[in-house]
C-alpha cells in the first residue's frame, strides 16, 4: 500500500467558522449601510478575506480609500475573532475526529490546506493541531483557490506525489483546485453544488472506513 496524503479544507469541512464570518461581516456592512445576507455569505466560503470585502461593496454599490479599506478588515477580523476565541472542541464536525484517527492509524499524511489567516488558531481552539503534519494555511499561499497553489504546496511539506493525494473540500473552487493539482476531490456538501468533484458526501459520517480503505488501495490518478 502506498502512503497516501489528505488535504483537509478548514471551514466548512473540519469546522463551521462561516456563521462566524457571516456575524462578523454583517456588522461590518451594516456599518456601511449595505445589507448582507446568509445567501450572500454562501458565496464567500473559501474566498480570501480581502476578495471578501471587495465583493461586499461591490454588492452594495460602495468604495472605499485604502485606508478605509485596511480599517475595514481589521475590524472585520477582530469581531471574528471573537466568536473564534470562545470556540471549543465540540464544534468539531461529526466524525471528523473518527475519519482523522483512522488515518493516522494507518500512518498516513495528513495535512491542512486553508485560505484563512486564522487557521492555526482555530485548529489550537479545538486541539486538533497535533493531527496535522503540515499546515498550509491563508499567510502561506500568493494565489487564492482554485489555484492549486495550497494543495501543491501541502503535498510536497508532506513528501507525496500529487497524484497520491486526497483533498476533502467544501467549496467549489476548493473542489476546482483539488482537480487542478491532479488530485482525488472529495466534496462535503451538496451533490449538484460540488459535481466536479470525484465523490461527494454530506458530511464525514458518510465516510466509512472501508471507503477509506478503498482511497488507500486505490492507484494513483
Ligand atoms: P480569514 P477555508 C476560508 O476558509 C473561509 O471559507 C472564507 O469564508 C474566509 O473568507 C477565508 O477562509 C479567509 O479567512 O479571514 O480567517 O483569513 O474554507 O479555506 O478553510
Ligand atoms: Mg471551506
């Protein structure tokens, strides 16, 4: 059996931080006196924190100096951090921590692939650090997904091929860079949302571990 790599996304896939983002960015519009809705913040999961803001005041038709913009997104991050700081173990998605340990019984690498800043931060709140071998996160990539960027660089802190390499994802575009890399992408979510990716799953309970037997069994793609 060859070693094989996971990639796991953050939000939406390991944690449900987007109610989060959605409280923190709603204040900040409404400051702005632009409406902002849970429709609206479907459409920033996975995107970058400045590709966020941009697409909020695109929405309500405003623009800002850059100094107004930076003062923005710091106050942004502090109201979501907020929320991040008071964030515990139990918020761990279902059977995520199953899913995880399987893996790191069968010795297999295991990585973080995240567009947030606030990755490692989070991942300390609820004590999962410790079961990543590598962390690639917001502060580590130049090209927002669907770049490849992330995953390519997580597979290769991990030491395996891209074509050894497994990403589980929430996002389209996440999905997209899976794809990009010459990765396996498994979405977690909604079938018609996340149809380019190889297989899709509701969420991890629907993850068996002969499932993952059959990922690691399988040739490379
Ligand atoms: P931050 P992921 C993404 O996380 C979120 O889905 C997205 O909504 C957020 O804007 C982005 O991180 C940046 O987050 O403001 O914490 O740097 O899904 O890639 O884990
Ligand atoms: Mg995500």
């Amino acid at each position: 059996m060859t070693k094989k790599g996971f990639l796991f996304d953050l939000d939406g896939v390991i944690v449900d931080t987007a109610k989060y983002h959605f409280l923190a960015w709603q204040r900040l519009a409404s400051s702005l006196g632009i409406s902002f809705t849970e429709a609206q913040n479907e459409e920033l999961k996975g995107v970058s924190r400045v590709r966020s803001l941009e697409k909020i005041l695109e929405w309500g038709n405003k623009t800002l100096t850059p100094e107004e913009f930076a003062q923005c997104m710091e106050q942004k991050n502090r109201d979501y951090l907020h929320y991040v700081y008071q964030m515990e173990a139990s918020e761990i998605l279902p059977d995520v921590p199953r899913v995880l340990a399987y893996l790191q019984q069968q010795q297999q690498a295991i990585a973080l692939g995240s567009a947030s800043k606030n990755a490692r931060i989070i991942l300390d709140r609820v004590q999962l650090t410790d079961q990543f071998h590598a962390i690639i996160d917001g502060t580590n990539v130049t090209k927002a997904k669907p770049d490849p960027e992330v995953f390519l660089i997580g597979a290769q802190q991990l030491g395996i091929p891209p074509a050894d390499c497994i990403v589980f994802e929430d996002s389209v575009a996440g999905i997209q860079a899976a794809n990009l890399a010459g990765m396996i992408s498994i979405g977690i979510g909604d079938h018609a949302i996340l149809h380019e990716a190889t297989h899709v799953f509701q969420d991890f309970t629907g993850i068996t571990n002969t499932f993952l037997d059959q990922l690691l069994h399988a040739a490379a793609v």
